[in-house]
C-alpha cells in the first residue's frame, strides 16, 4: 500500500468548552467508574434474596399452620391414648372380676343342693308300702334319714336303691332296731359330688 491508499482518520474532537480549567468538571477516572458500578451491583444483589426469602415465607406459612394443626391433633391423639389405655386396663379388671365371679358361681352351684331332686329321688326310691321315711335331716355334705321298714332286708335294699342313683354314694344303714310291729333305721345319706346339685 502507498501513503495515497491510506485509510482517512478521524479528525480530533475539537473541545468547545471555552471554561477555564479549574472551572471545568473534573474528568471521572474509570476506577471511580467501576467502583461505583460495583457497589450498586453489591447493592442490588440483596435484592433477589428479600424476594426469595418473601416468597419462601408465603409458601411456610400455610406449611405452619398445617404442622401446628397437626401438633394440636397429635396432642389430642396422645389424651386419647391414654385415657384408652386407662379405659383398657379398668375393662381389664373388670374382666378379671367377672372371671373371678363366674368362677364363685359355679362353685356355688355346685355346692347348691336342689331340695326337690333329692326329695324326688328318696321318694321315688322307696320300694312300695314297705319302707317308710319319717324324717330327713342334713347334716355336712349329706343328710340322714330315719323311718321304719316291715322287714330288715328291705332297708338294705332301700340302702342299695339309694347307692345306685345319680343323686347319693357311700349310703350306709347305721342302725336297724327290730322290733315287734317292724323295723326301724337310721341311715346316712351323702351326696355324690356332681349328681342332683
């Protein structure tokens, strides 16, 4: 390239300002520049957080709530609980005192002598006219029978009938008295454990 070819340059700016210098704006270094752009810069970075944090904050409050009802239901879970456990524990020794009152009853039942069966059972036992009860009396865990027979054979029988029945075990005549006009006895009677009770 020649000196003739040579791209044109700009001229210079020509400066109009016809103030004096110390009249004239002092020139802005450009670290001034810079510096100032980064303290608006540092300035302005906050702000996105505040916004973040605001916006976090909206989305925890309903979150609160909702954990502070919660806390609220697990609290009335926890009096329920144990008021259900207090209710477990007395339905616990209810239990125990029905088992413990069944348990009385039926040994009271069984301890329980039904008058009529055993009044049947004498009765229904006796063989005809021939033996007689005059009187029944209870005594322990049987009871004694007094009456009169036409012959001696014929308690012994009685005795046997008795033994052989659901209702009494172990009967045993403990006196027969001849007499002239018949027979009369005493005998015990005790109940067989679980028959007419």
């Amino acid at each position: 390239m020649t000196s003739q070819q040579l791209p044109e340059r700009r001229p210079k700016l020509i400066d109009l300002n016809l103030l004096p210098a110390e009249f004239l704006p002092r020139k802005v270094s450009k670290l001034n520049v810079v510096l100032v752009i980064l303290v608006v810069v540092m300035l302005c970075l906050p702000l996105p957080l505040i916004f973040l944090k605001a916006d976090v904050d909206a989305d925890i409050a309903p979150l609160e709530t909702k954990h502070n009802q919660l806390k609220a239901k697990l609290f009335e879970l926890n009096t329920i609980k144990i008021e259900g456990e207090a209710l477990e524990a007395q339905i616990i020794a209810a239990e125990n005192a029905l088992a413990a009152i069944e348990q009385d009853y039926e040994t009271f039942l069984q301890s329980l002598v039904l008058w009529s069966e055993i009044i049947w059972e004498i009765d229904d036992l006796i063989p005809g006219k021939r033996v007689t009860v005059s009187k029944i009396q209870q005594g322990g865990s049987g009871i004694t029978l007094e009456g009169s027979a036409t012959k001696d054979d014929y308690v012994w029988d009685y005795a046997t009938a008795l033994d052989e029945s659901e209702c009494f075990s172990g009967v045993t005549p403990t006196s027969i008295v001849v007499t002239g006009a018949g027979v009369t006895f005493t005998m015990t009677v005790p109940f067989r454990e679980g028959g007419c009770q």
